[in-house]
C-alpha cells in the first residue's frame, strides 16, 4: 500500500516518442524566428526615392527581431500553455504539458521556469549533442513533462 504522502505519477499518460517532441519545438522555435524576422524587416524597411531598401544594419531592426522573438516566445510557451495546456508546437503535435507530479494543469511560475530552462537547454545541450553526436534526449523541466494528449 502506499504512504498517503507519496505522490503518484499517472499512469494514464503516455510518454511522446522523442520526433514528436523535437516537431513541436521546431514549430514553435521556427514561429517565433520567422515574426521575430518579419518584426525587423518591417522596421528596417525605409522608401528612398521611390526605391524599398531593407536596411539591416540598423540596430532598431535587430531590436525589434529579438524582442519579437522573445515575446511571442513567452506568449507561446507560458501564456498559451497556461491557458491551453500547450505551446502552438504541442498543439499540433498532439502533445500537452501536465504536472509532474499529478498529471495537473501547469501553473504560472512553473511555466516560466520551464521557458527559461529551454533557452539553457538550447545554448548549453544541443550544441554538445551536435558537435559530439549523441543520443541526448530532451529533458522535462522544473515539474512539468510533456505527454501525449488522450483520443
């Protein structure tokens, strides 16, 4: 019998064979790079003379793709995920975040742990997994892991 302070991870969930998780991290890093990009050229966009010149040195131009990209990253990953369980990614992958623990709804804070935890994972663990050639699976973070959505 177990002790009543133990907790339990469901049972009911199954875990996402690693393509699909490494799908839906594209689709949200790919959505996020492309308006982060659309964001800065539509900054950097300047009419001299009749003629349309995209200028990328500038740093307005730069500024506006990070902070674009930035912001719907976190609208993606905690926002939407707050409210919907997953990331635009998830959503059409078929996957959600849940609690570790319970198999819950995430919470805020968590979520924002976990958002920041894949910026680390992103500098830190895919360039090492590249250059060595591993096997390094995607790592759940801060009590929340992914699983597959039921029916």
């Amino acid at each position: 019998m177990a002790n009543a302070n133990q907790q339990r991870t469901p049972t009911h969930v199954s875990s996402p064979s690693p393509v699909r998780r490494i799908t839906a991290a594209t689709i949200d890093a790919l959505t996020a790079l492309v308006c982060g990009l659309a964001a800065g050229a539509a900054i950097g966009v300047k009419v001299v003379d009749g003629v349309v010149e995209l200028r990328p040195q500038s740093p307005a131009v730069w500024g506006a793709a990070l902070g674009t990209a930035l912001g719907l990253s976190f609208v993606n990953h905690v926002l939407l995920t707050l409210a919907t369980r997953a990331s635009l990614g998830k959503l059409v992958t078929g996957l959600r975040v849940v609690r570790a623990p319970d198999g819950g709804r995430p919470r805020f804070l968590r979520l924002i742990g976990r958002w920041l935890f894949g910026f680390y994972w992103t500098v830190v663990f895919v360039p090492i997994h590249l250059a060595t050639d591993s096997d390094v699976e995607q790592q759940d973070a801060v009590g929340l892991r992914i699983v597959r959505r039921k029916g």
